[in-house]
C-alpha cells in the first residue's frame, strides 16, 4: 500500500503546482506570492512525510499509552535532593575530622622525636616507578650550602608503582601511602620541615581506612604550616607549566580553615627612597598578601607620602570583596604605583583605623578579624598615639592587629616598625631579597590562627567556592601570553609564504575574525579542568608547652569534584530543560548550567569563580544590562539565607553556544543544604515541567521477572546507549569500560535472588552509624560501605529505563518497512534523501538508533559517529529544541545544520527532530523525541527540484532560514549555517520590523576582554645592580641565538624546509617586491600583534527568534516593487521559513546585523574602571558562622618576628657596580 500512496501524492502535487506556476502574477511584481506558497507547502509535505515515514513517530508514541502521566513535586524533589547532597557531604567531612584527630595526636606523641635529615619519603616531584630512570648518587663529595652552612644532602628517590584509576580521572596512583609536594620555595631538608615530613607519614593509614569506609573519596591530604602537601592516594606531580607555582597555603581551602574571615588593609610606603629593588620587594609583598585572601575575606590597599590615596580610585574609603576580579583589580592597581615623596605613617594609620572602624560599625566586610599590613623602608616614629587611640581602649585585647614588612638590606630604623607589630599582636618581618618573600609573608597566617588554637577544641568546617584543581589563575596570564606569541609567529610565517596578499583588508579582518571566534569558544563541559569544592579542618599543635607559641599545625582536608555532586542531582526527575544549581554564602554559584569557567576552549577566566546566580538567570523583562529586577533580588535574598520557597519567573535562556534563545516561563524551589554555606536550587518550564512520564505499577522490574520476561533482552545489540554523565547504577569498589557494561551488570544483578534497592546513594558517616549500630552489636564495631551496600541504584530512574527499553526495543531491532518492500526502500531512501540515520532519544537517558545504508553490507560508521556525538537524550540541544517546538506545532519536525557548515567543504548533515508527549486526562508529559539526520546535498536538490530554476536566476534569491534565523538553505552552499542578518542585513531588519523575528538582547556577565597592554616603566630597575647583569645576559642570548638561526639554515635538513618554505623557483629568496623603508614597517605594522592582557567584562548578544502567533498576518502579505521586495512564508510542520527575494531592488550592504558578541559600554566616570562600576552595585551577601577573632590568652605570647637571612655576595656586588660604570 506504500508505493501507490507515494505515487498518487506526488501527482497531486505535481498538478497542483503546474497550476499554480501557470497563473499570472498580480501587480506584475517579480515574486509571485501564489508560487511562493505553493513552494512552501510543498516542501513542509515532503519533509513532514519523510520525518512521519522514517521515524514512525505514531509507533513510538503508541508504544508510551501503557505509562502514566504524574505531577511533579519540585518542593519535594528539591528537599530529597538536598538530603542526599547533604548526606555525602557528611561524609567527607567525617573522613577530615578523622584525619584532623590523627594528625594532632600523632604530632603530640612524636613531639620529641629528633628530624632525620636522611630520611626518605615519597616526593611526589622525584619518585619513580618501575623501570624508570634514576638520577645516579653524586660521585663527589656534596657542595656546601651557603644558606644553612651545611653539606647539601643527596636522598634517592623512591620507586613506587603506580596505576591509572578512572575515579581519579585515570591519575595513575598507589592506595598503598601517601606522597609528599614540596614548593619550590621550601627546602624539605630543614629541621622543622623534614621532622614534619616524618611524623605525618603514619596519616597513611587514616588514609586508607577513610578510603575504605567510603570509596568515593577524592584525594585526601595534610597541608603543613611548614609548607609540604602529603596527599593520598600517591601519585606523581606532573604539570606542563614552566615553573611549580603550587604551595598549599596559598589554596582557599587551606586559607580559609588557618583564619577565620578577616578584613585587611594594605599600606605602602611612598617615599622616594622606596626604588628600585625595594619597590620590587614591596609589590611582591603585595601581591603575595593578596594571594592569600578568599571570598569570605576583605581587603583594600592604600599608598602613602604626604598623602593617603587607594591603588584604585574608586576603591576609596571602603573595603572590598577579596574575589578574583577585585584582587586583579588591586594587583593591576600596584603594578602602576610610582613613590613620590616622605611618607605620613601617622596619616596612614588614622586613616586605615578609620575605614576599619566604619566597616565594623556600619555592618560590612568580615566582621571578624582585622589587620593593618604596613610594608615601607622605616618609620620616622612609633605612632603609640594613634595606637592608644583606636586600638588599646579594651586591654588585653587589640581589635585590631598589625603586621609590618620593613623592606631592604641596608635599613637604620628598624626598632619603630618592629614596636608597632609586637604591641599589636602582630609580626614583624625584615625583607631583603624577592626570593624571600613568599615565605616571610606567610607567616602573618599563624599569628591570625592564635585564637583558634588556644581555643583548641573548636574546629571549624570550611567549604570552599568553586575552583580548578592545582592550577594557578596567574597561568592564565601565561597561557593568554603564550597563545598570543603562537599567532604572532604564525602570521610572520605566513607572510613570508603569500607577501602582500595577507595584507589585503579581507583577508586581515578574516584573520582577526578567527581569533575572535576563538575567544568566543567558552565550553559549559570541559576535561581541561577538574573543577571542585574542598572541605577542610585545621590542625592544632596541642603540646603543653606550644600555648606560649599557639602553633597551627597545617590542614587537613579532602576535594569534592563538582562532577560527583551533580551525579546526586538526579535530572532524569527535572526533566528536559530543567536543571538544578548550587549557590554559595556569597550568592556565587558552586555548579550551574551556564557557568562558564573558561574560554578559547582551555584558558580559565580572570574571575571564572566569582559568578554570582543572578548574572547566569537573566529575567525577560528587557531591563538594561546589571539593572537587575527586584524581585529576582529578592529571590537571592532568600536562597542565601538559607531559607525554602518557591517561585515562578520570565526567564531568557541562551543554548547552542549562545546564539539561540528561548523565552520561557520557569518555575523554582530552593532549600538548604544543611551544615554547609550551600542553598540547592531546582527549576524545570511551567509549561511541561509540571508533569512526567512513569511506569505503572504493574511494569515493576520485579513484576516482570515474574511474569518470565528476560529485561536483559530489552539492551540487545549495539545500538543503543545511556547518558554517560547519569547515574543509573553503581557499584563502590568495581569500575566498568562503559556505563552500558555497567548497566548490564546490575540488570543481571537484579535477576538474582535476594536482590533489594538501596535506600540511599551515600551511606552514613562511620560515626553515626556506629551510635545506630552499637544497639545491635554487642562489639559496637559498625559495618563500612563496602560491607554494608557497596552499590547504588536510582529506583525510579532504573524502572524508567527498563520500561523505556522494553516498549522500544523494536526501533532498532526492525525497520518500518514490509520484507518485500525493505531492500527497495532501503536504497530509495539513501538515494532520494540522503538518510543516514533514524534515532530516538527517551526522557529516561536512553538512545537508540538505526542506520540507513546504501547497499546491504554492514557500515556502522554513521552510526557510530551519531551515539558518540549523541547520547545524552534529553541534554541534547535537538531534543531540547523539538520539546519546545512542541508548543508551537503539535507535529512539527525542528530542522538544523551546524553553524557554518558551508565553510568546511565537507558534507553537511542535517538533523531534524520532533517530540513525543503522552496524554492522560488534562495532563502531558514529555516521553521522547524521535529524528534523523540526512544530507544537505539531497535536502538542496529536493528545494531545487521544487522551485525549479526560478530561485537560480540572478533576479532572486531564495533562502531557507531556521526559527533563529540561521540559514538552512541558499543558492549559495557556502552560506549554509550562517546568521542570516550577516548575509543580507537589510532584509533581516525588515522581518525584525514586521514581527517576523523578535530580537532578543541576552546579557554574558561572564565575558572576556582584551585590554593593552602599557609598556611597564623601568625607572624601578634602574638601581638595582642585577638589572645591568641582565641586560648584558640578554644582549648574548639574542647574539647567540642570531647565530645559531644563521647556523641552522646552512644544515641540509633545515635548509631544505627552508628553500622550500622561503625560496621560489629559481632558487632565489622570495622578498616583497617593494624593498623601501616605508612598505616594510607597513607590513610590519599591520602584522605586529597588539598585545592584550585579558579583562573581565559584560557583552550582550542580539538573538532572534520567530513569533510564535499562529495567524501571523505577515505571512499574507504580498511583494510589492521594491518597498516591499520579498515573500515570507512558514513552511509547515517545521522549525523553518521560505524567504524569497528580488535581487536588483537596492539595499543597504553596509547594515549587517551579527549575533556575535559586542562590550556593553557602561557609563564610567574619567579613571572608573568595570570594576569600580560593579563594586558600586555589589550585592548582598551572608557572613559565615564561625569566627573566633580573639582569646584571652593571647597576650602572653611574646613572639612577635624576626629579621631576614642575609648573605653578602662581594663578587656580584662589584661585577654589578662595575658594569654599571661601562653600561
């Protein structure tokens, strides 16, 4: 019955269009409306019957009328969740106060033991494994190191075997012991450091129990005060970095748990005697005081001569957020600093107690602790007066204390500034040397954490924002350098082979117009990165002895990846387009579906950890750019005070790399995670969210195995897959190749007898369950994970997916064709249509597909490469698009190619999908989408054999253009995937005016710019006698380079690569053939890379989407000369418009419209940077609870710093000096 149906439709339609072509055209206008509609119907039949055809979209839908169709509880859901996440997170925190405990008892029972300074350990940097290469033992006796006038001591590195292990992302590791990291900066020989080597070493086993009671731990670890990591499992320290900037106490998670929240002002010395190396010292103590701040933390810097004034202008008076924007802010601030004059310390100090007070009084900043850090070359005086005034006035105690960094070698007052630190339970510290620095300045972090130990029996819990595991954001600014010196090379090469045609302004804005795409590429998911919270506890030093010094021991803490918390968050119950997130104290988001840490596809963002929620949930309420609504401000309120409601909005979501847009109307619900700073949010449409599709009760798994059916039947063959990102199944202390092979496993297991679901995905912390279980064990002793329920299975996902397995498994099992009929279809329709592959993706997380092939041998590469690219269902944007497309036709197909898919040369596929809902009573639910993908070649010829040559003669251009505008269909191939704004910018404005497309400004708050950079003054090094030996150093290097450039080109490998490259024909080198002074600085010039330092910023996009009004008069209406000279028509049962336009009326070439990105310019005032303009709108936020800022036992503790290691070098200093006569 097929063929004849297929035959008498195609003549129907043949007549019906030669009708239609024949008649005369009215008005005598070019475009004959008649013929354009004729056109449109058509193709929307044709395509409508194909999708309808292949996909067997009314089987599927048939195969859904056994589910049932329930209400979805988002208050009831968002509180399961939260109870989960909450359950987990007890757990890792359980395993670090375990380690905590251990760690004090074990330094208080080796309190006596004397360092060995031979002993040997795991490093992480030096050990090795099996087979490899071992540096050999110095044949020589060892040098003296001058430092600590000592042999320098040679230890072997240990050998350790190590294996890759997929819950550590395929770190190859050892669960045996832990391995040590060493900062650069620290020598792991000295006493204290190498004694607390050895003692931690016995944290092994705590490790290894921790890791037993819970298999889903990440990595564990011990930061020491003295600056070593011991970390479990062991595993080697590899990085691609130039230099290991890694040190521990520089981490939040360390920070944070060493100190309670603090407020920090910063006052530098201005004086003119503050040059050359000690302005450098200085401003590395800045920078490296910086470093040590978090969000919870506050902080400002002021210089001071005859005046006090802020690094940054509009930072004045206040303190501000220690985010990673507003200390890039600060660090660019200093950067710039120049001293002028003498320096007020008595204006300073005033003014920086003032602001300290305010802050205090008026409620803001960290309400905690409060510390002023002076860093200068001497003071004129002590200044006990502004002492007595603003911080004695409650004895024992100082509110506020104060820490001073007296900065040079050669230095008279040093007595003044040392008094100033000891009566304020400071620390005082003597600088001379850069290298020195970090370790100096670190040690402000003990005198903070006084209060905390003396208390000793409080130990706050610490839950750090967001952050990529190990990596520094100072490696940004080196990859960005990095990436810009790689194009700048590039574009010299590339002259040198083409000359002047790179010079021609196409080609330059071609070429900048790829680097700016590039920029723009700022994927959500990313394997760069490991993106992680940390919980973490500090660690006292309790010997009897140690109250009179108070020592913090280091901290002890585990990582949460991001990636495991979600895995908790079971989208399947959100549905299609419903998402949850996690929001901090601070209003930031811990994990969201639009958080975009990084851009140019491997570079983290200046201030890619700082996004707060209301820059990522955009209200459709047209508001300009940071105008956010109250209500939406209100809401946050709420969500970081912890409290639960609900709420509805106007939302605008952006998908598809931010250059598609759907308004939609969304509900919310938000709860606390209890004992965290964290509130979890969930949202899923109003308009199909509200309900989901659900098996019925007598489709039970266990019901079925009754009944004899095999489930293990419904997953056979190949073709299909699960969302890998899901979880379905899982076992604790087995690892899987796939999530199918792992799915198999547990569906065999289910079969079994004794079988029962789990009650929970995280078990009880070892010490709750221990009160549960002593009831019932006369040991007491509590069972593990392992021994208790080592697996984990989401009940209602699992019998989702087995229903949805057992009604599909037909659709790739068999084809909709008859066996008579199959061979013949077969081939007609991979001939006719290009089909590649038919695919249907169901709301449980399974895909399933099948392929079209052109003859009847076997080849699954269409296949393959669809479920490798496609197999995370309801995540996927073709079946986010058909849902929504669902509202605005019941049976429509959405059809899209990729985004300039002309410009590749290779065959474009197309993929069309279309959603199934089932019904029951008043309600409906998403169940499934079902599509295929075809050729573009043969979806041009069908367009081509329907309008027949009237859209390729030169007086019309006729286009396809999809719901956003993007082009489907043109005479020109290489257009295909373009916006169509940038290919005719005029018409594109037109349909914008007659409500054809509704422009829709989106925001990015998470956007990144590029600023100049400004030639950095040298007036700072001019003294410095190192700066002589460097320029000499730098004057032979390039020298010996030049020659060793010249060297090379006369070796027989690289003169040929070069003779090739650089030579033409004859033989002769290729030169511009204008060889004066003024073309090649202008080639020169144009072919200089302007180098850029990276910026936060705000850009908005302008998108389109189409009005959905059922009865769009504009469809009606008629071409008319050139006032009006174009026909748009829907094409039915699609996403898709036909366009057709007269070519020879004028338009404006110049008017393109873009949806790339463009900088917002917000009103600055002269020298206002973007982040003063944020600072002034800040938002609010929620202290943590702990802070412990004093303790009455402070004041016996009489240490208070000490002075710098300094060691003459005569020779340099003569060698320097003497250069800096003949230099």
């Amino acid at each position: 019955m097929a063929r004849p149906f297929w035959a008498w439709r195609r003549l129907c339609l043949s007549l019906l269009f030669v009708f239609i072509h024949s008649a005369p055209t009215a008005n005598g206008d070019k475009i004959n409306y008649n013929l354009v509609h004729s056109w449109a119907d058509k193709l929307g039949l044709e395509l409508f019957s194909l999708g309808d055809f292949i996909t067997r979209r009314k089987e599927v839908q048939e195969s859904f009328k056994e589910a049932k169709v329930v209400t979805r509880q988002g208050g009831v859901i968002v509180e399961s969740m939260a109870k989960e996440i909450e359950m987990m997170m007890d757990l890792k925190v359980s395993a670090v106060r375990r380690i905590m405990d251990t760690a004090e008892n074990t330094a208080l029972s080796h309190q006596n033991d004397m360092a060995d300074k031979m002993f040997s350990y795991y490093n992480a940097k030096s050990m090795a494994e099996p087979g490899e290469p071992t540096p050999p033992a110095p044949t020589t006796p060892p040098d003296m190191d001058d430092q600590i006038g000592e042999p320098l001591i040679y230890v072997p590195p240990k050998v350790l075997v190590l294996e890759p292990r997929p819950e550590f992302h395929n770190t190859p590791v050892n669960f045996s012991v832990s391995s040590v990291h060493v900062p650069v900066n620290v020598f792991d020989r000295a006493s204290d450091v190498i004694k607390a080597i050895q003692w931690s070493e016995n944290l092994d086993q705590i490790f290894r129990d921790n890791y037993k009671n819970d298999p889903s731990l990440s990595w564990q670890f011990f930061g020491s005060s003295t600056g070593f990591m011991r970390q479990f499992p062991a595993s080697k320290w590899k990085k691609d970095v130039p230099v290991d900037l890694y040190d521990c106490r520089l981490r939040s998670w360390y920070m944070e748990a060493a100190t309670s929240p603090k407020d920090i002002i910063i006052l530098m010395d201005g004086s003119g005697s503050m040059l050359g190396q000690r302005l450098d010292i200085a401003k590395h103590v800045v920078n490296t005081i910086l470093d040590t701040l978090g969000t919870n933390d506050f902080v400002n810097i002021f210089t001071f001569d005859k005046e006090v004034s802020p690094v940054v202008g509009c930072f004045e008076d206040t303190l501000i957020q220690a985010n990673l924007g507003n200390i890039r802010e600060l660090k660019e601030g200093i950067e710039s600093f120049k001293p002028k004059s003498i320096a007020n310390y008595t204006a300073a100090l005033t003014r920086a107690f003032e602001i300290l007070e305010e802050t205090k009084i008026n409620s803001r900043g960290a309400q905690c602790n409060q510390a002023i850090m002076i860093i200068g070359d001497g003071a004129p005086e002590n200044n006990q007066e502004v002492f007595q005034l603003h911080n004695w006035r409650d004895p024992p105690y100082r509110p506020v204390r104060v820490f001073t960094y007296l900065i040079g070698k050669e230095v008279a007052n040093w007595d003044d500034i040392r008094w100033m630190a000891c009566e304020n339970q400071g620390y005082y510290v003597h600088l001379s040397d850069t290298a020195e620095v970090r370790e100096m300045v670190l040690n402000y972090i003990p005198v903070m954490a006084r209060p905390l130990v003396l208390g000793r029996h409080d130990h706050p819990v610490i839950w750090t924002q967001v952050y990529a595991d190990l990596e520094d954001t100072k490696l940004s600014d080196y990859l960005w350098d990095i990436k810009q010196c790689e194009e700048q090379k590039a574009d010299v090469l590339e002259y040198w082979k083409v000359h002047d045609r790179m010079l021609e302004p196409a080609e330059m804005h071609r070429r900048e117009y790829r680097r700016m795409k590039e920029t723009w590429n700022q994927p959500v998911d990313s394997n760069v990165y490991q993106f992680m919270t940390t919980v973490s506890m500090p660690i006292y030093d309790r010997r009897e002895n140690a109250t009179r010094i108070a020592n913090i021991l280091g901290v002890a803490g585990t990582d949460v990846p991001i990636s495991e918390i979600k895995k908790l968050l079971s989208p399947f119950m959100l549905g299609v387009n419903g998402y949850a997130f996690i929001v901090t104290n601070n209003g930031y988001v811990l994990f969201h579906p639009d958080f975009r840490p990084i851009f140019q596809g491997y570079i983290l963002k200046p201030a890619y950890n700082s996004v707060d929620m209301i820059e990522v949930e955009l209200l459709d309420d047209d508001r300009a750019p940071r105008d956010f609504n109250p209500v939406l401000m209100t809401i946050r309120d709420s969500i970081i005070n912890q409290s639960t409601g609900s709420k509805w909005m106007l939302v605008k979501n952006h998908f598809d790399e931010m250059k598609r847009v759907a308004r939609v109307k969304r509900q919310y619900y938000w709860t606390a995670i209890k004992n965290t700073p964290f509130t979890l949010v969930i949202t899923y449409p109003e308009r199909y969210g509200v309900s989901r599709v659900e098996p019925r009760t007598e489709q039970d798994i266990h019901r079925t195995y009754i009944t004899g059916k095999n489930i293990r039947s419904f997953f056979d063959g190949k073709r299909w897959k699960i969302h890998p990102d899901w979880l379905f199944c899982k076992q604790t202390n087995k690892t899987f190749r796939t999530p199918e092979t792992e799915l198999l496993y547990f569906v065999d297991r289910m079969s079994e007898p004794g079988w029962h679901w789990p009650s929970s995905r995280s078990a009880l912390p070892p010490e709750h369950a221990a009160a549960i279980y002593s009831n019932n064990s006369s040991t007491g002793r509590y069972p593990s994970i392992n021994e208790k329920e080592s697996y984990y299975c989401d009940r209602q996902l699992m019998q989702s997916l087995v229903f949805d397995a057992r009604v599909t498994k037909w659709f790739s099992n068999s084809t909709s064709f008859n066996a008579r009929d199959k061979e013949e279809k077969r081939h007609e329709f991979k001939q006719r249509f290009g089909i590649t592959v038919a695919f249907l993706a169901t709301h449980s997380g399974l895909t399933r597909w099948h392929e079209f092939h052109s003859n009847m041998a076997e080849q699954p590469s269409a296949g393959e490469s669809f479920s490798q690219n496609n197999k995370r269902a309801i995540d996927e944007i073709w079946y986010k698009r058909a849902v929504d497309q669902y509202f605005v036709h019941k049976e429509s197909f959405v059809y899209s190619v990729p985004f300039d898919a002309g410009e590749s040369g290779s065959e474009i596929i197309v993929t069309a999908s279309n959603a199934i809902f089932h019904n029951e009573s008043s309600k409906s639910a998403p169940a499934a989408v079902v599509g295929f993908q075809f050729q573009h070649s043969a979806f041009y010829k069908l367009f081509h054999n329907i309008t027949g040559n009237a859209c390729a003669v030169d007086d019309k251009d006729c286009y396809i253009l999809d719901n956003n505008g993007f082009v489907i269909i043109s005479s020109r191939v290489h257009e295909t995937g373009r916006f169509f704004g940038e290919v005719n910018g005029a018409i594109m404005m037109r349909l914008v005016e007659e409500r054809v497309y509704k422009r829709v400004i989106v925001y990015d708050y998470q956007a990144v710019c590029f600023e100049s950079k400004t030639e950095i003054n040298a007036s700072n090094t001019l003294l410095s006698p190192l700066f002589h030996l460097l320029r000499v150093g730098k004057w032979l290097l390039h020298t010996a380079l030049w020659y060793i450039v010249q060297l090379m080109r006369l070796a027989p490998g690289i003169s040929a690569h070069y003779n090739d490259v650089y030579m033409d024909a004859n033989g002769t080198e290729q030169e511009p053939e204008d060889h004066g002074q003024t073309k090649n600085a202008a080639w020169l010039r144009h072919l200089t890379l302007r180098r850029t330092r990276l910026k936060s910023c705000d850009m908005q996009r302008e998108l389109y989407t189409l009005y959905n009004e059922k009865d769009n008069v504009v469809y009606n209406m008629t071409a008319h000369a050139c006032e009006r000279p174009f026909v748009v028509l829907p094409i039915p049962n699609s996403n898709l418009i036909l366009l057709v336009i007269d070519q020879l009326c004028p338009r404006d070439v110049a008017l393109v419209l873009t949806v790339n990105p463009a900088p917002i310019n917000y009103p600055l005032a002269p020298n206002e940077t973007f982040s003063c303009y944020k600072h002034a709108r800040e938002f609010n936020r929620v202290r943590p609870q702990s802070c412990i800022s004093r303790h009455a036992n402070e004041s016996a503790i009489k240490l208070c710093g000490k002075g710098c290691a300094f060691y003459a070098n005569l020779t340099l200093l003569l060698l320097s000096h003497a250069l800096s006569r003949l230099l």
